[in-house]
C-alpha cells in the first residue's frame, strides 16, 4: 500500500507550491513525501529547522 503525504514534508510550504516527490519506506510500504524546490535545492541544512535535510 503506498502513502501519499500533502504540503512540503521538510517546511510549511502550503500543498500548491512548486513541488516534486521524494520516497522512502516505511515499515511494510513505500511512502511518496512531497517536497518544494526550495527544500530540494537546499545544499545546507537549516539547522533551525528541526534536523530536517534535503537529500540530493
């Protein structure tokens, strides 16, 4: 079964925003996370926002 999440899973960009699909597994299924150009561009990591980082 496969998960789709709405809005930027690493900031509060609203779910209209420019955006692609990054995907990982969770414990018994692939999970799709929606993540803004801006997060996936990022080359360094916010620290002041929570440990999230983008991968490239």
């Amino acid at each position: 079964m496969q998960q789709t999440l709405t809005g930027c899973v690493f900031c509060d960009a609203p779910p209209g925003a420019e955006s692609g699909e990054v995907h990982t597994w969770g414990q018994d299924e692939r999970i799709t996370h929606p993540i803004c150009v801006d997060c996936a561009i990022q080359t360094e990591p916010d620290s002041n926002e929570s440990d999230h980082y983008a991968c490239d």
